[in-house]
C-alpha cells in the first residue's frame, strides 16, 4: 500500500509561509505606527518666518527676509566652525557663524517651496523611538537641518531630515532634538539645499517690449543694430537707408530674451573658464526712458548653453539652450513681405457687335 505524503507538505508549507511574515512583519524591530496625519509644526505660519538657517556637515547657508524679498548669504556650520576652531591659534577669535559676504537675492520660487513644506509638514506613526537608530535613519549628526526664527531671532522651527524611506520616495524627520522619528511620504532635502548656487535669484531681467527703443546685436556671424521709428515699428538702423522689419516675427524674437532667466547660477566666475574678460558678443538693449541693459555672452558651459553675465552686474548665469536661436536669428532678413499690386479695372470696352 503505498503511503500519502501530502499532509506533510501541507505541514511544510505552512512552516515556510510563517516564516516569511515573521521575516516581512519582523516583531523583534520596532515597527512604524499608523495614525492620522498631524502638522509637525503647529500653527506655524509663512508669515512669522524671518530667517532660516539650513546646514548639513560643512555646507550651510542663510536666508533672511528684506521687506518682500528674500536674501541669502553663506552659513558656517556648526560642524565647520568647530573645525575652524580647532585649527585657530589659541588667541584668535571663534570664527563667525555668518559670513561677512553681502548677501544677494534669493530665487522667489524656492523660498516659496521651503515655506510651504516647512509650514505644511504633516507626519504620521512614529518611526522610531530610540535614540539608538538616530544615526542609522541618519536623523542625528548626518541630518540636515532646517531652523526658522521670527524677526526677533526667536526659534519657531527646527527640522533634521534623515535618509530616505524604504520605498526611496519618503523621508525621516524629527523635530528638534526631539527623540521621536517619523516617516514623510515625500523627499525633502531637495526643497532645502545647502549650497549657495540653487537659492540665488535666476532672473536676468524682465523687459516690457513696449519700452525698448534700440536693439544691438554684436556677433561673430556679423553685428545688427534696429531702432525703434516714429511710426512705432522697427528698422535697421545700421544702414545709410533704415530697412522696415516685420513686427509679427520681431515680437516673437523679443518673446525668447525680454523676460530671460537662468538654467543655473555658474559655479565659477573665473573670466578664462568663462570667456568673459574680453568677449566680442553682446546684447545691448536701450529702454525709453534712458537707461542702456548690456548682456554679455561667454564661452559654451554644457551642450547649447552658454556662459554670460549683466554689464552691471559679478553674478555668472548660465544661459538656456533656446538662447542660441536668439543669437543666430537673422533678423535683417525679416523684412515685410511684399504687397501684391492692386488689380487693375480693364481699360479696353467691350467691342460692340
């Protein structure tokens, strides 16, 4: 007779599939509680934020509010400065916590970004309890901090954001010094940089159309001057006769460099890498009331982009790739297309019968 064995299969299934929970479920670690979601930051309002410090190991940087704009300057950070101070002869002075460099303007979209994540930060179960796994969720000395104070320098807020989640799409928090650690269903770090270069303020300029009286073009392809004529509509005017220029195609020209912002603000401002110190290509706008806007064009700093920079100004842009087509347009070929003759009446009668 022959003997069924299936039963032990069944018993060996079942050990197998215990096994596996008690591996997924894992009850000898701390396991994440479910609860409602609740701001972090109680009643913080956008408002009551006048400062925000945000440092990580030795990055760090400032951002203080001037009336409606924000400005950012360099942040020693508490890990750089006991560095620095450490290395200092015993009789010179603890290094300051903010530079002395002068502060430029802050990108407006950002410091809206950072507000409302800073204010809106809802968390749910707690992640951990134990100071132990500060490290290991990278809440404790690798965290990045954000701290918020009133105009007063009163704390309001103070942020450490950890490592990533296990689904790589959120992030660990904890308040303070807090020792509760919390799981964010959203990356953060990336709404608070720590460099200096992703906060500056990335627009060149914004110029009404309306307002610009001349246009000149300096380039290796050959310069072009236009100016605005009495009747409104635009000419050359580097000609001994002004050539007319068709309006439709020189707005939409005007469209890709009146309002123009920056990829990114270029990490060196050292006039060989950049082509800067003696270029020949130019673009020098004259406004109605006077005043004269010159944007000086560099060498190529990626794949179609290029370094350039105001005539007024230090700050090192780089330039988007679409700019190149406003450089290379040829401009003294949009002249108005031709108007076709008026058709003439017949001047013969008709013959009569």
């Amino acid at each position: 007779m022959q003997l069924k064995h299936r039963p032990y299969w069944y018993l060996l299934f079942a050990i197998a599939f215990a096994g596996v929970v008690l591996w997924i479920e894992r009850p000898d670690r701390e396991s994440i509680r479910v609860a409602e979601s609740q701001p972090l930051f109680a009643g913080l309002q956008s408002e009551q934020i006048a400062r925000i410090e945000i440092e990580q190991l030795l990055d760090g940087v400032q951002l203080v509010r001037d009336g409606t704009q924000w400005m950012i300057r360099p942040l020693t950070s508490t890990l750089k400065a006991s560095v620095t101070e450490a290395e200092a002869q015993p009789t010179a002075d603890a290094p300051e916590t903010v530079s002395a460099a002068p502060a430029s303007p802050a990108d407006a979209t950002l410091i809206a970004s950072a507000l409302e994540t800073l204010t809106k930060l809802e968390v749910g179960g707690v992640a951990s309890r134990n100071p132990d796994a500060h490290d290991k969720l990278q809440v404790g000395k690798l965290a990045l901090q954000v701290r918020a104070f009133d105009a007063a320098g009163k704390a309001l807020a103070s942020l450490r954001i950890g490592g990533q989640g296990p689904d790589f799409l959120s992030s660990y928090v904890r308040a303070g010094d807090a020792p509760n650690v919390y799981l964010v269903r959203q990356q953060l770090r990336s709404h608070f940089p720590t460099r200096l270069a992703p906060w500056r303020d990335k627009v060149i300029w914004k110029l009404d159309p309306d307002l610009i009286t001349s246009v000149q073009l300096d380039r290796k392809t050959g310069n072009l001057a236009i100016a605005k004529q009495p009747d409104g509509l635009f000419a050359r005017s580097d000609v001994a006769t002004p050539t007319p220029l068709d309006a439709a195609k020189l707005r939409e020209w005007f469209s890709g460099w009146t309002g123009l912002n920056a990829v990114e603000i270029a990490e060196t401002a050292d006039p060989k890498t950049t082509g800067l110190d003696d270029t020949k290509d130019r673009l020098i706008v004259k406004l109605q009331d006077g005043t004269e806007r010159m944007l000086l064009l560099g060498k190529a700093a990626t794949h179609g982009s290029y370094f350039a920079k105001l005539a007024d100004r230090d700050t090192v842009f780089v330039l988007p790739t679409t700019f190149q087509s406003v450089m290379t347009a040829d401009v003294a070929q949009w002249v108005p297309a031709a108007e076709p003759p008026a058709s003439t009446a017949e001047s013969s009668a008709p013959v009569a019968e």
